[in-house]
C-alpha cells in the first residue's frame, strides 16, 4: 500500500470538476510533502557544501631573493594573497520548463534507480512516476536528475528545470529564456470569467457554466492561490482537506466556502486516501451534479452545485 500511495497519489486535479481542480494540486502535494519530505530522518543525509575561502600562504624561506621582492618590509607579518578561481555558483543557469507540467512530489533515494518524481500534463492529463531516465508526458528528452525540490530533463536539445509545485523557482537566465507571449489582461478575463460563471441559487445551491469549469480544467494553477489548502487529520487519520485564508474574490467564495471549512466528501466519495483520491477523480471529472460534504464550525452543511 505505501508503494501504491508513493507512486499514485498524484494531484486531485479536478476531483470536483471545479472545485478540486483548484484545491487538489496545492492539497495533495502538501500531503505527499509531509509525508515523504517533511521527516529528514526518512531522507538521505545532506551536507552544505564548504563555501570557498581566501587563503594566504605560509612564508617560505627561498634563495634567490624572490620572496623579498614580494613582501613588504614594513609588514613583517603581511604576506601576499594567493588568487582564488571564482565558482560559478548561479542557481538560476538552468531554463525553466514552459511545458504544461505539473511535479507534485518527488522521492529522492541514495540511489537514482530508486529515486521518482510524480509529473502531470495539465494539457493531457498523462500522468505517473518517472525516475531518471524515464521521459515526461510532452517532453523530448528524458530526466536526468532528481532533486527533492525540482527535476532537470531533456527538452528540444537542452536541460530544462521543472520545480515542486508551491515552491517559487529562481527566476531564469536572460541569455537562454525564450518569450513566452501573455495575453493582454488575461488574469482580469479568468476573474471576470469566474464572477459571471457561478450563480448563487441559495446559500447551498450553485449553477456554474462549464466553459467556466472548461477553462479551470484547462490551467487549474491559475486560480490555485485563492487560498490555503491543508490536509486535515483527525485521531491521527486523514480527514478531508481544510481551507484557510480564502480570498474574496476567489472561485472558492464564489462557490460558498469559507475560512475553516473542511471538505469530507464529494458525492459519496470520502476524500481519505490515495486510492480514493484516484477514485473520485476518474468518476467526476464529467459529473454535470455534485454534492460536496463540508464541516463548518463542527457541523455538517451539503453544497450542491450543477453544471450547465
């Protein structure tokens, strides 16, 4: 079971069709997180690496006057520097991917033939664990090295950098970046999108529009930040997920949640494991009705949401 959870227990993508293609990516990762990365003892030992150090030479005695020439004779104690080789110590040398991909998590063993990376395309929604020497979903090239915050990979003839979700990536060197065009007001299209794209029924009904759901399916990062996911544990057992720190305007309001809901359930489905996890995302992802079970304040409330 712990190798299928390693190996499976991938982004929830759009588990609510809506909802959880934007929660489930920041959720599971710090499940996954927490699990696999957060406990050192579990991890290989890392050892800083030395910093390099100016040295100075220890005086040495010669016969042909070299050493007296060098010094300066009002400084007995002065000797002169020995040049240093600078190091290139750039962390941002490699290209940050363009690619649609996703890494929810990565398990990084002493040796490479153990150590995988779990990746999802957004675009085809190909998903899996790669090790080195495995190729991406949409990628060229195969991995080449496996790092507990990122992964580096062949692309169209270069290295290209693929970082853990919710981290921030060092930003890319301007010599090798290449353009990527934005569309003018792109984020106020998505928030104008999810503003007229949810109808508030009552307090627990909800009509969304499915080019809303469409277009969320499509880049689920986008709206990602809208708030805090955290995965909720009770008697020390997987509970749901919580959310906190939601923000106005983002789609998780829109959709009747609130700062300390915990989310149990998605139309019967309970939200526990990874195998439930794979479940629920494989059965809902085309729902056009969904019943989402949410704890609030210590109570239960059913949001009922249909898409048209």
């Amino acid at each position: 079971m712990q190798d299928f959870v390693k190996r499976y227990f991938w982004v929830l993508g759009a588990v609510v069709v809506m909802v959880c293609s934007l929660f489930a990516a920041k959720a599971t990762g710090h499940i996954l997180e927490a699990k696999f990365l957060g406990d050192p003892a579990h991890g290989p030992k890392i050892v800083a690496a030395p910093q390099p150090t100016t040295t100075t030479a220890k005086p040495r005695h010669d016969k042909d006057g070299t050493q007296m020439e060098k010094r300066n004779m009002f400084c007995s104690d002065c000797t002169p520097p020995v040049a240093t080789t600078p190091t290139n110590t750039d962390p941002s040398s490699i290209t940050n991917t363009s690619l649609p991909l996703v890494l929810v998590a990565t398990n990084v063993a002493p040796t490479d033939k153990d150590s995988y990376a779990t990746v999802i395309n957004t675009e085809s929604q190909r998903q899996g664990a790669f090790g080195v020497g495995d190729q991406l979903p949409g990628a060229s090239g195969k991995v080449k090295e496996i790092h507990y915050k990122y992964v580096d990979f062949e692309n169209s003839g270069r290295i290209e950098r693929l970082v853990l979700v919710g981290v921030t990536p060092p930003p890319t060197p301007v010599a090798s970046a290449e353009p990527t065009p934005t569309p003018t007001g792109e984020g106020d299209d998505l928030q104008a999108s999810i503003d007229n794209g949810i109808k508030k029924i009552d307090d627990s009904t909800y009509e969304i529009d499915k080019k809303l759901v469409d277009q969320v399916l499509a880049n689920p990062m986008a709206v990602a930040k809208g708030a805090r996911v955290v995965p909720a544990v009770k008697n020390g057992k997987p509970d749901g997920f919580k959310l906190y720190a939601i923000r106005p305007s983002s789609v998780y309001a829109k959709l009747g949640l609130t700062n300390g809901d915990t989310i149990q359930s998605i139309n019967g489905f309970e939200l526990t494991t990874a195998d439930k996890a794979l479940e629920v995302y494989t059965k809902l992802r085309e729902a056009t009705s969904l019943e989402m079970e949410v704890t609030r304040r210590g109570k239960p409330v059913t949001l009922k949401y249909t898409i048209r």
